[in-house]
C-alpha cells in the first residue's frame, strides 16, 4: 500500500521482493513469494505499532506534532530493541519552516530468527531538519 493516490501497488509489491525478499532466498522460510510475503504479513501482525503508539497518546494527526524520542519510547519499550524512523521533507512555503513527516518505522531483525534486533543505522538526518526540536508530523490519511 502507498500513501500516494496514484501510485500503481504491484510495483510497490515488485520493489520489496526484488529488493528485499532477494536477501531471505537463502532461507527455507523466506524462500519464495509465497513463503516471503506470507512471512511478512505474519510478522506486521504481531507487532502491533498502532496500538503502542496510542498507548502513548500518540495518535495520526495533521495538526500535532510527536517528538522524535517519544516514537522511540512508545515502541521500544515492546520490542526491546532499537528502531530507526525515516521521514521526508514537508515542502511547504519556505517561510513555514514546515515539520518532517514520518514516513516509515524499522523494526530490524535478526535474518535467522526473524526476532527484533537494534537496528544499527541512526534516524534518518531528515528528522532533524527543523527548527521544532525533533519534532514531527504523522499525519493522518
């Protein structure tokens, strides 16, 4: 699924098996479309971040802004492992000093046991590009 409206879903769905699902090949549970996506779906289920974010007051908003640290927290605290966040730039009017936009939550694994893993790369750089004190949008759709 995407958040853009015209956005064609089997190229998204092309994307994550070429460029991910490529890497659990060499795994007996990864090993095919099937077995990955299935596998991926089955994952998302059982972590629940919707119901972790609004366990922490943090609700899909297009007028509130959520502290970097208090997505971490809200999450972490079930994991017990380190998540990276990835937002894009609001382009809004110069003058508007617009907020980032949370785009995409890592949950990292572990590529035999497919358990959380402290993801090693940081937060992307653009969830810190605002004058707002890491702070940022997650807007609803």
């Amino acid at each position: 699924m995407s958040l853009r409206d015209d956005a064609r879903h089997d190229s998204f769905w092309r994307h994550e098996w070429t460029k991910h699902g490529s890497c659990g090949r060499r795994s007996p549970s990864l090993a095919n479309q099937f077995l990955y996506f299935n596998t991926t779906l089955s994952l998302y289920d059982s972590f629940p971040l919707k119901d972790w974010l609004s366990r922490s007051d943090i609700l899909a908003s297009n007028d509130r802004l959520f502290s970097v640290n208090h997505f971490h927290d809200a999450i972490e605290k079930h994991l017990k492992s380190r998540v990276r966040l990835e937002c894009s730039l609001n382009r809004g009017p110069p003058e508007a000093q617009s907020p980032p936009i949370l785009a995409e939550i890592h949950i990292c694994l572990d590529r035999k046991t497919l358990t959380p893993i402290d993801c090693q790369k940081r937060d992307d750089r653009q969830c810190f590009s605002n004058s707002n004190k890491n702070l940022v949008l997650f807007p609803k759709h």
